[in-house]
C-alpha cells in the first residue's frame, strides 16, 4: 500500500469588500487546505466552514480534521461513515484525494474528466447581488445584466419588504422573465405569518424561486407553505445538519420543496450532496449547486463536481459566480466568461 502523509495549514482570506450575509457581515475568511501525498505527487483540498452556520464548526476543527487525515494516511481511504457529520472537512478531504490521484493533467486541480474539466463547456452560472440599500442593489444588478447573465439572484430580506418588492417590480418592467430569470433568497427573514402573504406578493413579478423563505427548523410549517405558496420554494438552509440518509428521505417527504440548493461545504461534501440530489430526484424535486465563499481550490471542485454530477449540458444555473470576493484568494484556471465559469488550463 501506498505511504500517504497530510498536512493542515490554516489560511486567513481577505474581501475585497465587507460581504453582507444573512449572518451579518464578513471581512475575512478562516480556512484549512490539506495537502495530500504519496512521495510523488500531491493534492490539494479545501475545507471551508462557515461561522454559524456549517454544523462541523467547532474550536478544535485543526485537531478533529488531522485526525481523520490521519485516520485517511493509515487506510488509504476515506471514512465517509465517521465523516457524515463533518462536511466541510469531508468535502477539503475528498478534494485532496481527487486531486492526488488526477492521473490528468500536471496542474493536479483537474479533478474529473468530464466536458467542463476538459475545457469543452462552461457551466451557466446566476448572478448573485449582495445585500445592500435600494441604489446600491439595483445598480448592482444592472452590472450583471451589462455583464450577460440571464439569472439573477437577488438577496432578501434586509433592507424593508416593500422596498425589495418595488425593486423586484422594477427589474420586472423593465426585463421580461424571458429576458431575466430572477431568483431570490430570504435566508429565513419572513415571520411565518407574513410568509404566505409576502410570496404572494412576490410572486406577481414571476420569480424562478425563493430561497429559505423562513427560518429553518420548522418542517410542518416550511410544508404547508411549500403546499400553499404560488412562488416556487427552494431549501438552503433547512439541509444543515441532516446528514443521515433515513432522516434526507424523511425531511424531503415532509417538506416536499419544488428545489433544494447544494452547497458541498455545508451539505455532506461531494459523497452527502449526490446522496440529497439522488434523493430529491426521485421525487420529482429539482436541485442545483453552489459555493458557499470557499477560495478557488473549493470553487474549482465544486464546479467540476457540478459537472460530473449534472452532466455536459447543465442549463439550470447554478451558483457558481463567488470567485473574485478575495484579495488573496488561491489562483486556479477558472474564468467567467460572459454568464458561464469555465475551466481553462493555460
Ligand atoms: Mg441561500
């Protein structure tokens, strides 16, 4: 067998501008990369939690991730069963180990040989606008029209209801839903109470969908909105910390959301996230995949994961566009061209 050693740095990113999240705002970004090797070659992943939100944060990530790179040197594999609840570690683990054993290219960042991998395809990606004030917001979004992107996905949910709506309504006088597919994320911002009516009035304006529109936990209430709601309804949020396959079925049957969104990060790593889209499929329910403010070596697997998962001709954006939030991100060949990431070996 093979003689595998693992190292685990911590690195400190820093944003070009403060990011503006559901759980306040961002200015730096902790990670951990693991590199992987077997004497001749290595690999690099990375493993990316997010403060408040991923369920694996905890004040000894270092110790807790070393020990099952450790357990990985002495295997050759990787625990996924004893990984279930640590997803973003599980995710930088696979990452590595994919990236170790890409017998591909040089560049050992390509991780699957799928159309996108290989630089034939480029995947369609949303553009996402950050939270802000009304001018601020609505002349972010006329940069991405400017830019070519035909999906937009508007944060919600911080500045007051009746000035994001007349900002929806805006967008929509002006861009048809042919022109512009709008998506827009509450990250559990309305009052179960107002819900129903808030995505009423939302949807007049022909949005794709809504993210999260209340906070998650809250399965029966989350399922008669999702019966009753005439704007389609995506989880986000809600898959955190279900990682168990029984429970997935369970809380997918309940809830029965027209989308779930998968982030790698904070849902299950590559192996979780398959099992949710296996899943959701059967029943008919739709998915796609994000980043979740990962540098490039995480942004780079996601995409390529996207691609082996959903195939050669995605047309669903997915939520692909974090890529330049860093000062001192981590280069890798991924470009935006126009509304597509692309994967580009110079
Ligand atoms: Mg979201």
């Amino acid at each position: 067998m093979k003689q595998y050693e693992a190292k685990v740095e911590e690195r400190v990113l820093h944003f070009k501008q403060p990011a503006g999240t559901s759980r306040g705002v961002y200015t730096t970004r902790k990670i951990w990369l693991v590199t992987l090797s077997d004497g001749e070659r290595s690999g690099v992943g990375e493993c990316a939690p997010l403060p408040d939100l991923s369920c694996d944060v905890r004040p000894d990530y270092a110790e807790v991730l070393k020990g099952f790179c450790q357990s990985f040197c002495e295997k050759g594999e990787i625990d996924y069963e004893a990984m279930r609840d640590y997803p973003s570690m599980l995710f930088g683990l696979e990452t590595a180990v994919l990236a170790l054993h890409s017998p591909l290219t040089t560049h050992h960042s390509r991780l699957f040989d799928t159309a996108f991998s290989r630089g034939e395809v480029g995947i369609p990606i949303n553009g996402l606008v950050w939270m802000g004030t009304f001018e601020e917001m609505q002349q972010r979004i006329e940069e991405k029209l400017e830019k070519g992107f035909h999906c937009v996905k508007l944060k919600i949910g911080a500045i007051d209801f009746d000035a994001e709506l007349e900002l929806v309504k805006q967008i929509r006088s002006r861009f048809s839903y042919h022109d512009v597919e709008l998506r827009v994320d509450a990250n559990g911002a309305f009052p179960y109470d107002e819900a129903l009516y808030k995505l009423e009035l939302l949807s007049q304006y022909a949005l794709h969908s809504i993210e999260q529109p209340i906070k998650a936990g809250q399965w029966a209430r989350m399922a008669e909105l999702c019966r009753e709601s005439p704007l389609p309804i995506a989880l986000d949020e809600e898959l955190i910390g279900v990682n168990d396959p029984e429970t997935k079925r369970q809380m997918l049957n309940i809830i029965r959301p027209a989308y779930i969104i998968l982030k790698p990060s904070l849902h299950g790593g590559m192996m979780g996230t398959r099992e949710w889209i296996e899943l959701a499929r059967d029943m008919g329910i739709g998915s796609w995949i994000t980043s979740a403010l990962e540098s490039n070596i995480g942004l780079n697997a996601i995409a390529q994961f996207c691609s082996s998962v959903y195939g050669d001709s995605i047309t669903m954006p997915q939520g692909l566009g974090t890529g330049q939030l860093f000062t001192d991100n981590i280069p890798m060949p991924l470009e935006i061209r126009g509304e597509k990431i692309w994967y580009v070996e110079h």
